[in-house]
C-alpha cells in the first residue's frame, strides 16, 4: 500500500528523516515508537502524504489497487491523520462547531461544516460519535471540550472520512484512564476493516491489533518487525494513571489554616458557565503560601476551566468572586501575569508567530506571542541559563514549529518562568512527553519550587506527584475531595 525506498524528509533545513526504507502491506497494522524529537511525527506526515520526501533522496509511492503512485493527490483521499497538529488548528483558527458538526465536516471532506446536512449525514454522525462513546457530547461546542475529548471527537471525525490508512498520532494523549481504556477497544474495532497506524512514545499497552512496529531515533530507523506479545494492552483499567485509587478522607479548612501562611488566591462559591453551560459549581478554595495542588479528575471534569479562572481568564457568576490577596497589584493584567504563569495545550497551539526558541522564550518577558523589544544583558543571561537547565541548548535557533510537541512543551515551561512567578498553572504539562523528557520536567519542577514559586497542576498521570502537598479531584465541575 505505501513504499518508502531511501527516503529522506526535511524540515526548515534540518534532516529529520533519513534513508527510510519501508513497506505497508494489507493485514498489517502499524506501531509507530519513538522519544521526542526521534521524527515519529514528520514520518506520519510523510506516509498521509503532507510532507514529501526530500529532492532527490528517494521515492514513496503508493498502491490502492491500481498504478503506482508517486505523488500524494490518490493518498490524501484514502490516508487519514488525526494528531495534535490537526486538534492545535482548531484551537488556533476558533473553530468552535458542535462535536456533531465537526464529524459531519468529516463526511463531506472539508476542514469546516460548508453545507447543511441531510438527515442520514446526521444519523451517521452521531452513530460515529456513539461508536467513541462520544454521543453525549455531540451538541457541545468542540473548543469548550477536554483535550482529551476533543482528540476523540477528531478520531470519530477521521472514521467519517472511511478512510483506507487511519492515522493516529500519539492518540491516548491526554485521556484519563476509562477513555484510553475505551479508545484502546475502538482501535481494535477500526482494525477489523481499515489500516491502523498509530505512534507512542513506549511499546507498551499497545491495541491487541496492532501487528507490526517501527522504532525511530534521530530520524533513524533502530528496529522493524513483529510486536511482542507482552507489549499489547492488559484487560481492564492501564496502571499510572490519575484517579485509579480511591481519595482519601477531605481535609478541614481550618486544620489548613492552622498549618500553612497567607493566603495567594481566595476562590469564594464560584460558578463558571461557558456556553449556557455550568463549567464549575459553587467552588470554595484557597491557595495558602507553600502549598502545591495536583488537580485530578477525568476529561471534561472542569479542570482546565479551573485554572483558567485562577489565571484571569475567566470570572465567577454573580454571586461568586475570587480574590489575590498575595498578589500585588491584581487588577493590572500585566502584572497579574508575571506573578501568575500558564502553561497549557491551547497556549501551544495558540502560539503561531513564527520564532526560534530563544525568541519564544524570551517572549515571556512581556508575556507576549513573539519577542517585542531587545532583551536587557541580564535578561540574555537568563534566557541562556533556562536553555541549558531545560537542555533546549541545540534548538536554540530552530523554529519553534520545526520541534517536536513535546519538545515545545519544554520550551513553554521555560518561557513561563523567566520572572520567577509566584503561582505556575500547568495544565497536563507531562502530555505528549517520552520518559526522559517527563523526568526532564520534573526536575525542572522542583528546581522552579525551590526557587519559590508554587504548582497548581492538572494531569491525569499519578506519576511525579513528589512536587505536591494536596490534591483536588474535580468531578463534574464540583470538587469532590481535597486530601494532602
């Protein structure tokens, strides 16, 4: 179906692939494996036919059952690829249609719903997002989903499209435990009628279908071949992830206020809605000097709006208030956002300006999209400190589009924290990372503790949690519990 023949792939004039060698035949289902930065991504792009193989390195062609093809115009009708850059598009351009839309945009081919749909379209739609277990979400708005949500609803919207090859890039990003458990069962159905492809960053809890793996390194291919058997998915619940324990007995406001300092942030019987409907529900909490909160909860619980509404983003209803007693001069924006930082998936993908690294970072300055004015020497010197305390060294003068997803992640964090803030608002700051770049992060995490600035953290991997002195579980915009 695809041939690669000493295939290399460029991007802003940097090799990412090289020599590949390469064959897809019908039966096989693919696992694609590799760290950040390995070029998992850019190989994906290459097979659905939005990147070429660079001039001269070699050939891709294509068989669907008649002539071989050489150019993608035959593949971009039968290839599907579903993967953060597609999730960042919408996210960047506002394309904020109900779920249900989204998918019926899948039907019809086009990047947008263009057209009224007619009722079989609508039953099909639906029916799509009921095979996801997505049918409750089919009249909600796509940007006032979960991450972990949207990708899913992207998923239902790639099977519209009845594609030959579905392609999916890093697809258990950012779902909390039942929804990888439930996509992981999905992509065994999918497999039973189209290719699957899929990228990880660990040959582990892979779908029982998938056959065939493919491990990448710098670009290189290290290793091609069948899948072991214990790398497939166990039955049940998959291990390391938040919620999977039961929460511990909620802790007493005023044992709270016995044992820590002032507070930074007061949140008073807040109601968030967003789109007519209730986001968080009467939330009472407070961020007390030395402490650091991990925010658990599954998708689409409120977390992210949570965080969006200690960032300022967001404000109670009437009735509710929050308040930053130790934050200095609160109602200036510019200054609220120096001493309170956000990380986030709608911040990366929101971050288009064409910049190299040190740029995007020293961009944190001003809290802007891009670098506006010179940097002071003292500025430079730290630009230059966080790029080799976050090893982002060789990248420093390399397009920010041109890194890897989770390599970026690394830089946003980095950009978060040139001022030192007093509160760092992450959200799922670990998605998207391999195993050395998680450790990476938290290292950095501590360091940034150290340095004074306090965590409130959504994510639902329960790994790393040595940063965190209490937990919040949200559930259904409510919190549920507060432990330490």
């Amino acid at each position: 179906m695809i041939i690669l023949q000493s295939v290399d792939v460029a991007l802003a004039g940097h090799t990412v692939l090289h020599d590949l060698n390469w064959e897809l035949r019908p039966g096989e289902h693919w696992a694609i494996i590799g760290a950040n930065g390995s070029g998992k991504t850019s190989f994906l792009r290459l097979l659905a036919g939005s990147l070429w193989p660079a001039p001269g390195s070699g050939t891709r062609r294509y068989d669907f059952g008649g002539e071989l093809q050489t150019d993608a115009v035959l593949a971009l009708g039968k290839i599907t690829l579903v993967g953060h850059e597609l999730q960042d598009r919408y996210t960047r351009l506002g394309w904020n249609f109900d779920a249900a839309d989204v998918v019926l945009s899948g039907l019809a081919r086009t990047d947008v719903p263009r057209r009224l749909p007619n009722a079989p379209d609508r039953i099909r739609a639906r029916g799509l997002l009921r095979q996801l277990k997505l049918l409750h979400l089919a009249d909600r708005p796509f940007l006032e989903l979960s991450r972990g949500e949207q990708r899913r609803v992207l998923i239902a919207r790639g099977l519209a499209f009845k594609p030959a090859i579905l392609i999916l890039d890093e697809p258990v990003a950012g779902l909390d435990a039942s929804s990888r458990q439930a996509l992981v069962e999905t992509i065994d159905q999918i497999s039973e009628h189209t290719t699957v492809i899929c990228s990880y960053h660990e040959a582990a809890n892979l779908p029982r279908s998938l056959n065939r793996m493919l491990r990448i390194k710098d670009g290189h291919v290290i290793e091609s071949g069948p899948i072991a058997a214990n790398a497939k998915a166990p039955v049940g619940p998959l291990p390391g992830v938040a919620g999977a324990t039961e929460p511990v007995r909620q802790e007493n406001l005023a044992e709270r206020l016995a044992a820590s300092g002032n507070p930074i942030i007061e949140v008073e019987h807040a109601n968030v809605w967003l789109d007519h409907r209730r986001a968080l529900a009467d939330i009472n909490w407070t961020l007390f000097e030395g402490e650091h909160w991990q925010l658990t909860g599954p998708n689409g619980a409120g977390k992210s709006t949570f965080l969006r509404l200690l960032h300022g983003q967001l404000r109670p209803a009437k009735g509710g208030a929050i308040r930053f007693p130790g934050i200095d001069d609160p109602g200036n924006v510019w200054s609220l956002r120096k001493q309170i930082a956000w990380v986030s998936p709608e911040l990366q993908a929101g971050y288009w300006y064409p910049t190299n690294v040190r740029q995007c970072i020293a961009s944190g300055f001003e809290s802007s999209i891009g670098q506006t004015r010179r940097l002071k020497p003292a500025e430079s010197e730290l630009v230059d400190e966080l790029l080799e305390q976050f090893e982002l060294d060789q990248f420093a003068d390399r397009n920010v589009k041109a890194l890897s997803y989770g390599q970026f992640r690394r830089v946003l964090i980095a950009r978060a924290v040139v001022h030192t803030p007093k509160v760092l608002l992450l959200d799922e700051p670990w998605e998207g990372l391999d195993a050395g770049n998680l450790d990476l992060v938290t290292r950095e995490l501590n360091q940034i503790i150290e340095r004074g600035t306090q965590l409130v953290c959504a994510t639902h991997l329960a790994i790393n949690g040595a940063q965190f002195n209490r937990e919040m579980r949200i559930e259904r915009g409510h919190i549920v519990s507060m432990t330490s």
